[in-house]
C-alpha cells in the first residue's frame, strides 16, 4: 500500500512539470507569433565604431560596422548605407582619421573625423576658431596628475599684484594692511587636448606629465600668457557631471584664509583675542575682501580704551632774584712794619681806599 502511494505521488510530480513545461512552449510560441505580426519601424544602415577609437585612429572597415538604425532617429550627420552609395569607402580611401575618441557603438560622423592630409594631427583636433596653448605642469599644481585628455578643468592665478597695487596707492585701512597673497579663477571649463604629447582619452590611472595642451579661444590664450607672467597657475579638475556652486566673486585672498588676519583690527588695537574676542574662521566671518561667505557675521569692533588724564597745567615760577651786594671792607696786611690799608669790595668795582684797623 505505502509503494501505491509513493508511486502515484511520483507520476504527480511528472505530470505537473510536464504539463507547465508544454504551457511554457506554448505561450513562447504565440509570443513569437504575435511579435512577427507586430509591424516592425523602418531602419536603416548607419556607420558606428565597433571599438572605441582613441584620436587620431585611423577610419577604416575594422573598427567600424554597419547598424540597423531605426529612421525616425537619424540625423543627417549620421553615414548611411544604400545601395546607390557606401561612405566608407570614401572614407577609407581619403584616409580619414579620428578628430576625437569616439566610443563604441557612437555614430560616425564628417565633425569627428578629418582627412589626414589636409592638416596637422593636433590642428584637424580642434574646433573650427579655437587654438592650442600649452601651460607648465607639476603634480601639485595639476590635481596630482589625474588630469587627463579629454577632461575639463578651471585655471586658477595666484599672486601678490593686490599688495603692490596697494603699495603703490599709499592705501593705509587695516585691512589693506593685513592683504598680501590673492588666488582667483580667471578661466573656466577648458577642454585638456593632450598631456606631454599623449593624446589617448582611453588611457587609465595617473598621467605625470611636464605639459598640459589646452583648447582656448584666441582671447583665453593671451589672457593665459599675461597671467604666466603674473603669478603662479594652477590647473584645476571639473567634476563630469553638471553642478555649479554658487559663488559672489572667484577669488580668495590670505585675509580670508588666515583667522588672524581676519581679525587684523582688533588684533592691533590691542583686543585680548583668546579670551575677550575669539578669532573665527574666515569662512563663518566674511568681510571685506572675502569672496563667497554665505553667513556673513560682523568682525567685532574694538573695545574703547579709556583716554589717559591729562596733565596739570604747570605755572611758571618767578626766577628768584639774586640778592643785593653790598660794598664789603677789605685790609690788606703789606708785611711787617707796613700799616694796613682798608679798600673797598673789588666785585662791585669799587676802588675806593679807606683807613682801617683789623
């Protein structure tokens, strides 16, 4: 009885997977034949790259390969495949390298390509208008050498123009006293072309290079030369995604950096800055000179110091007077057996002789 049992607990099991897995074939099949059904969009042949193609790669029938793309999504940039014309064969034969990398599976167009001979590796690289400048490079001021081609960065200035100009205009505020060192942004969003003389954007990990070449307009690139003469340039890193940080102005001087500085006045009048009046950090402070502080909070004036007394008036005291001479007798003794003879005080000019005894 316990064999019945087991026996047709088995042929259960087999039935049910066999009844779900004939379940399972038909509805696949009927999806498929819904979908042949289906009307298809029309497509049509365009030029992708079949690898990702770093610049300066050459165009031809390896790299590249034919896509069904749906028609209601072509540009007339995008090269199409007919049976009347085949661009790739114009572009391989005029040998046609990459302007920039170009990834896999992008469509290749005439702006991302260039004819070889027709110029220069780096000039077919740039924009229509645009030129290439290069700018010093050292890990410290080049985000430690993970700027790469390819990426976007800010170039920021810092000098001590600001001091000197101040100098020069006789300025005496305690602020200008306590200026020195200035940093600001003076360009924004430059497109890196090559680090040294490597141009690859498909490259990984740190690039050390002596050299970073950058896109510029014709006016970024004497503002850039102006500035090497200036002061020290720095490179910095954008992030890839879009997001700005609100700022008042782009530039920092060493007042709002140091908190000392920040609190310079007090400072020289003699305010006990440890105990009485805390120094704050420049960012929560944000006065003058200090280019984006949200919370603005007042630097402290001063406390008063009471005046010191003035002195007594001081009187003049009558000189005393010298007291009146008076005619005093001398006796001259002239030895022995010579009577003395009297005569009268020799400081009051007198000569008056007189007899007289001692």
């Amino acid at each position: 009885m316990r064999i019945v049992i087991i026996g047709l607990v088995f042929a259960a099991v087999i039935l049910a997977g066999g009844t779900a897995y004939l379940l399972n074939s038909y509805l696949s099949s009927q999806r498929a034949e819904i979908a042949s059904k289906a009307p298809k969009a029309p497509t049509s042949q365009v030029l992708v790259a079949k690898a990702d193609m770093p610049a300066g790669t050459v165009v031809n029938d390896k790299n590249t390969e034919w896509v069904p793309w749906p028609e209601d999504a072509l540009q007339d940039s995008y090269q199409v495949k007919t049976r009347e014309k085949n661009p790739l064969t114009a572009i391989i034969k005029d040998k046609h390298v990459a302007r920039r990398a170009i990834l896999k599976g992008d469509p290749i167009t005439m702006a991302k390509i260039y004819k070889a001979d027709h110029a220069g590796f780096m000039r077919g690289t740039l924009h229509p208008g645009m030129r290439a400048i290069a700018v010093k490079s050292t890990p410290d001021n080049s985000s430690a050498g993970f700027i790469l081609p390819g990426d976007r960065v800010d170039m920021m200035l810092t000098h001590s123009l600001l001091r000197r100009a101040i100098d020069r205009t006789g300025e005496t505020s305690d602020t200008f006293n306590a200026l020195e060192f200035t940093s600001e942004t003076i360009l924004e969003n430059l497109n890196v072309l090559a680090v040294d003389q490597k141009v690859n954007e498909f490259d990984k990990g740190a690039a050390l290079g002596k050299t970073m070449l950058l896109e510029v307009t014709p006016k970024q690139a004497e503002i850039i030369n102006t500035a090497k003469v200036m002061g020290t340039l720095s490179l910095v890193l954008r992030s890839a995604e879009n997001g700005e940080v609100e700022r008042q102005h782009s530039f920092t001087t060493d007042v709002e950096v140091s908190p000392m500085l920040s609190n310079f006045k007090s400072f020289m009048a003699g305010s006990d800055l440890n105990t009485k009046t805390p120094m704050l950090p420049r960012s929560s402070q944000g006065p003058a000179f200090s280019s984006d502080d949200p919370d603005y909070i007042p630097e402290p004036e001063p406390i008063p110091r009471p005046a010191p007394p003035l002195p007594a008036p001081r009187v003049s005291k009558p000189a005393p007077q010298a007291a009146a001479r008076t005619n005093r007798p001398l006796t001259i003794y002239r030895g022995v057996g010579t009577p003395p003879q009297s005569v009268g005080d020799t400081t009051n000019g007198g000569g008056n002789m007189g007899a007289g005894t001692q």
